[in-house]
C-alpha cells in the first residue's frame, strides 16, 4: 500500500505549498483522493501515470478539495483518453462539473460516471474483488465523506515444498490457494492447512478531511492500519477548529488512540503556523506513531 501526498495544506494554494490531494495505490488499483487546484501538476512533478487513475473520491465540494477535477477531466480529454473514468461525490458535483464542460463547449471523448452521494450513514461506495471503499460520515460545515479503503482477504499461499512432496498436480494449485483440501489418489484427505499458508494481512487506510473532533467515525476506522486525519488548527487555536468545524492535533491524535489505529498521518494545516512539526509534537502527547503528510510526500505501508 503506497500513499503519495500531492498537497495537504488548507484553504488557498501557495508558491510553496498545494491545497488537498492524494493517491492511494493498492492492490494494482490506484485513486485519486481529493482534487485541489495544482493536482495535475503534482501527478506530474511526482511521476504518476494519469491513465492509471480511473476512480476519484471527493470529499466535500469546498474548493480547495475539488478545483482541480475539472481540469485534470479536460486534461484526459486532450490526451485522448479511453477509459471510462468515475468519479464520486456529494450531491452537486455532476451539475458543477458538466456545466463548466458545457459552457466551454469541452466534451469527453471517454465515459464519465458520476456517483452522487447523500446517505449520512457509511455506505459501500466502491467494491471489486480486491478493494472496497466504504464512506466515512465526517462533520463539517457542509455534507462531507471521509473514505475507507480496504484490501479484502487475497488467497492463500501454495506450500510448494509440501505439495510436490505429495505430488499433487499443478491442475489443482489454484483450487488449494481458494482454500480447499485436497484428496489423494488413495484415499487420502490432505488439509489444506497442510500445504500453504495464511493469505497476507489486508490493509486498511481511512481518509479523514475535513471534520471537526468526532467520536462516531471511531466504529468505522477501528482498527485501520493508517488514519490520515486533518489537523488544521493546534489546541491553542480550539475556538478556531469548533467554529470552523476543523481538528486540531490534539483531536486527531485523540480518535486515532480511541480507534487504535496502527499509524496516523496528520494533514490539512493552517498555513498560519511557522513549522508543522509543532502539529506532530501536540499529537504525540496524546498517541506515539504519528507521521507528518507533506506535499510531495510519499508513505509505503
């Protein structure tokens, strides 16, 4: 599980740092997370096929996470995509885009599918038979998802030394990697427990921007091996984070403790402060593994 951060700053982008976006790659899927003014050119500057990316999750309609879907949607067209492409929101996203592919008179070569999302219950948003991608109800000044993304369990390993000292036929390989057990020519009932071993542990990564402190995502990212959750404010600047509905450190730090979550990236800064290590010093008061997200910054987990 590879997680490359394309910009994690609040509000307006600068010289020096890009409001929200982010690719998770994952069992040869690759998504797009949040699309910020700049995030094309962030996929460029950090050499990420663009044909790769075939499913966006936006999370909120507040500009600095979906400005740039527009232009990256016209930028597929000029490079003449094929691949259907799709595309998942809240409601309104599909009239605000095509209205502006409309009145530009800019119309996809590829197909465009919109998955316009209103339930403020999690859901299943996303599923193939390697991934599922569930929301995550966030609270913020408008309708707004976080999302979970989940391996699901891969198949079980071959024991190769075990099955050629049974000399069992190649023919059957996959049926005992699905888990069954195997009967000899004898007679025999081979377990499989016998000849291969445990699948690879799935991965989980739970995005979590924007929302202000809110213990009733705990249920859904319980667990996860890698929380990433917005930080835009320190404690000092509490007031701030209540009535803007944003986190401060010591908030996120506080949910990943209670979901017990393996690792927490913590992202979405107020560029009002000189240096976001003081994020992860107030974090670290509260849960030891915390990582600092930066624009250009790549996690492999």
């Amino acid at each position: 599980m590879k997680l490359t951060i394309l910009g994690c700053y609040a509000a307006t982008p600068r010289t020096i740092t890009n409001p929200t976006s982010q690719v998770l790659e994952i069992r040869n899927r690759m998504f797009l997370i949040d699309c910020g003014e700049g995030t094309q050119v962030q996929l460029r500057k950090n050499k990420l096929k663009f044909s790769k990316i075939n499913h966006i999750f936006i999370s909120h309609l507040h500009g600095d996470h979906f400005y740039g879907l527009v232009g990256l949607i016209s930028t597929f067209m000029l490079l003449n995509r094929q691949t259907d492409l799709h595309v998942y929101g809240p409601k309104g996203i599909k009239e605000i885009i095509l209205l502006q592919l409309r009145y530009s008179n800019s119309y996809t070569g590829y197909n465009l599918y919109f998955y316009e999302l209103d339930s403020k219950e999690s859901e299943v948003v996303y599923e193939d038979e390697k991934v599922i991608v569930k929301t995550i109800p966030l609270k913020h000044r408008i309708y707004t998802n976080g999302f979970l993304f989940q391996e699901k369990i891969g198949d079980r390993k071959l024991n190769v030394d075990a099955v050629q000292e049974y000399k069992i036929d190649t023919c059957y390989y996959q049926k005992i990697k699905n888990g069954r057990d195997i009967t000899l020519d004898d007679g025999t009932v081979i377990p499989n427990a016998e000849i291969t071993f445990d699948p690879i542990q799935p991965k989980s990564y739970a995005f979590c921007s924007d929302t202000m402190y809110d213990e009733s995502i705990i249920s859904i990212i319980e667990n996860c091996d890698v929380l990433y959750h917005e930080t835009t404010f320190l404690e000092s600047e509490a007031d701030k984070a209540e009535k803007t509905m944003h986190s401060t450190a010591k908030q996120a730090a506080t949910i990943a403790a209670k979901a017990n979550v393996k690792q927490l990236i913590l992202g979405h800064y107020s560029t009002r402060y000189d240096s976001i290590d003081l994020f992860r010093q107030e974090a670290e008061i509260v849960y030891s593994d915390v990582l600092l997200a930066d624009d250009g910054k790549t996690f492999e987990f």
